[in-house]
C-alpha cells in the first residue's frame, strides 16, 4: 500500500495526480481519474468560461470525490475562470506558463488548495513565499509548455528548496516512475501522456495512435525563440517550425504558425499539422487503458520496484 503525505493533503487514495492538458483533460477523464483514487484535474487552457462551468457541472455529476482545475496563466480567461473556481469551491488548482502568486491568499480562503506547476528552483521558492499548498516540479520530458531541467535533476533540488510536499511530473510512466519519483523525495507523481492515451480520455482517438505509434526519439520541442517551448510529436508542423528556425524567422512567424494548432490536433485529430503536444513516455504508451488499469499499474507496480530492490538484493 503506497499512501503519502499527498494522500491527506488532498483527501484523496493514492499519491497520483492527473495533468490538467489544454483540450484534453475534460470532466470525464478528471472524474474517471478522481473515481479511481487519484486526483482529476480539468485543464482549462485557453476555454472561456461557459465552458469552464459546463465541465464543473459535468464532473459533479460523475463523481463525488475532489477533482482540480489547471489554470493556464497566459489565457486571456485565467483571471475569470479563477473566479469561477473560487465561487465553486474547486479542491484544487494547479497553474501552468505563469506566476498565480497573487492569487494564493484568496484562493485558499475559501478552502481550495494551490499546487503550481513549475519548471525552476526559484520560481518554486517565490511561490513557497506566496503560502502554496504544495508545488509540481515538471521535468523537460514533459509534453506542452516544458522548462529545460530534467525531473531527475529538477525534483530533488526543489525538495531540497522548500518547505511543502513536492510532486514529481515529466517522464512518469508507471510503477517504476513513481518509485524513482518517491526516491528522489517527491510525495507523489503528476502524469499526463498516459491518462492522454486512457479510454476515457476524449481527445480525437487519431492522437491516442499518434502517441501508441510513438518512438522514443519520436517527440521534440519546437518554439524555443518565443519563448514558450513546447514538446509535441514530430509531424508536418514540427518540420515546418525547424525551418523556421534554420532561417531564424522573426517570433511573429512562430506565432502565427502555432496560432490554433493545439485544437486542430486534440479536437478535430489533425496528426500532421496540428501541435501534437505529449510527452516523451509516448514511446511506452502500447495500448489504450481504461483509468482504473492505469492506476492500479502505477501502484501495484511502485510497490512491486520497491520491494524487488530488497527482495532482489539490491539492498541488503
Ligand atoms: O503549462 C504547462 N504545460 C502546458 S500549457 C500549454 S498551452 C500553451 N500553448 C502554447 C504556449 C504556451 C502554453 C501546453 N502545455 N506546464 C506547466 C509549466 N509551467 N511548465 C513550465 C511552466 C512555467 C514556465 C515558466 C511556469 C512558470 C514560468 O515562469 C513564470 C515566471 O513568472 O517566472
């Protein structure tokens, strides 16, 4: 049995968190994930709103234990959709591509937890200043919007930095993921590429064979010139983008290339031009899974890694 500080913070079974993806984590894959003893979370990217309250709606009807809402900084909608959040009392919100410093007081006020993800050291200590429940470390194996430190190297120096429970994403996979992430001091594990490829999960079924079909070496990261890099599966628009970059194209000609590429993908399954955006575990997704599969892997696998390094002889 695996049960973390993670676990009481959050009220929920298990030490595992879903990634709150852009047109991606809906109110069906947050309450599958939730009903299974995780943690689901909506990724509300750039969606206004409306939509926002339809999918709390939604997965207040399919599940009664807590989910969470990822807020995508950079959207022109975060400030309203935190609004939203806070008059619905949300468990939880995790933040992405920004500082929700500003926000953590009032949140927490009416009882919702803050976990922001971060890609950085500092940035994971100005938050601890600002009073967060806890913080996500997000390695570069991550797929979407990365920093450039690995979670191997990124989550134990950020254990190291700060006062609250850490939590490992970026490169988590399964069972084995999780141990490592627990060895290197995190209380839990975020994992998005795989619940992405869950049956559940009701992104355009071309993009869960996009990541089945994936190679190790099959994801890269495009846009480093605007500042925003993103890991996505190589296809058309990733050789698009390299020759952009090969040319040293002005970050206007970045934009416009990304500008709705990420809904093209998820929503309508466009696998050659759209911004396939997942991480580098998609070489090891092999078959689509429902939730609860995925989770009792993950655990039953830990427990199983654990075990053998005594069992085995590794520790003596
Ligand atoms: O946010 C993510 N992953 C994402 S967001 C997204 S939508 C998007 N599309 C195009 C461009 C940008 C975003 C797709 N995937 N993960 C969490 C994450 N946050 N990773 C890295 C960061 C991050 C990076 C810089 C957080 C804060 C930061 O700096 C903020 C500051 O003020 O220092």
């Amino acid at each position: 049995m695996i049960r973390t500080k993670l676990c009481d913070l959050l009220g929920i079974k298990y030490p595992i968190m879903q990634g709150g993806m852009a047109w991606v984590s809906t109110a069906e894959l947050a309450a599958a994930v939730s009903e299974a003893g995780g943690l689901g979370i909506i990724g509300s990217g750039q969606a206004p709103p409306d939509w926002l309250r339809e999918q709390l709606r939604k997965a207040k009807e399919l599940t009664d234990k807590p989910f969470g809402v990822n807020v995508m900084l950079l959207s022109p909608y975060a400030e309203e959709n935190l609004k939203i959040i806070r008059n619905e009392r949300v468990a939880v919100v995790t933040t992405g591509a920004g500082n929700p410093g500003k926000y953590v007081p009032w949140l927490q006020e009416v009882g919702t937890k803050v976990i922001p993800v971060v890609a950085s050291v500092a940035l994971a200590k100005r938050l601890v200043r600002n009073g967060v429940d806890a913080i996500i470390a997000e390695g570069t194996e991550s797929g979407g919007h990365i920093g450039d430190l690995t979670t191997m190297t990124l989550v134990p120096q950020v254990v190291d930095a700060v006062d609250v429970p850490v939590i490992a994403a970026g490169g988590i996979f399964d069972g084995r993921g999780l141990a490592a992430a627990l060895c290197l001091g995190a209380v839990g594990v975020q994992m998005g590429t795989r619940f992405m490829s869950a049956a559940e999960c009701t992104v355009h079924e071309n993009i869960k064979n996009a990541i089945i079909k994936a190679k190790d070496r099959d994801t890269m990261v495009t846009g480093r010139p605007t500042g925003h890099p993103v890991r996505v599966i190589r296809n058309k628009l990733t050789r698009q983008f390299e020759e952009l970059e090969s040319r040293c194209a002005p970050v206007e000609e970045f934009e416009r290339l990304g500008v709705g590429r990420l809904r093209a993908a998820m929503v309508e399954g466009d696998t050659e031009f759209g911004s396939v955006m997942a991480g580098q575990v998609s070489a090891m997704v092999k078959k689509i899974e429902v939730v609860e599969e995925i989770v009792q892997d993950v655990i039953k696998g830990a427990e199983k890694t654990l075990c053998q390094l005594y069992e085995g002889g590794v520790i003596k």
